[in-house]
C-alpha cells in the first residue's frame, strides 16, 4: 500500500463545505450561486467603465 501525503487543509475545506451544503434546498444553493455571479458581473462592468 502506497503512503501518500494528505492535506489537512483540503480536507477541512471539504468538510466545511458539506457541513455548509447539507441544510439547504438545491433552490437556495442556486439562488446564491447565480447571486454571487451577478455580482462579480456587476463588479468587473463597474471595473471596465472606469
């Protein structure tokens, strides 16, 4: 059996992310998905105007 590194990092983030995910509707998860794409939209046109 092959020993490999594992990265506690990516693991918590992981399981944060789970732990995050677990209580919602797929809805909502939805919701604040295309909320945050529609700010970084938002936020790269203001960029580009000045």
């Amino acid at each position: 059996m092959l020993k490999r590194k594992v990265h506690m990092c990516d693991q918590v983030t992981n399981r944060i992310e789970m732990i995050m995910q677990e209580g919602r509707f797929p809805l909502m998860r939805q919701l604040e998905e295309l909320s945050i794409a529609a700010l970084l939209l938002v936020v790269f046109l203001v960029g580009v105007g000045l």
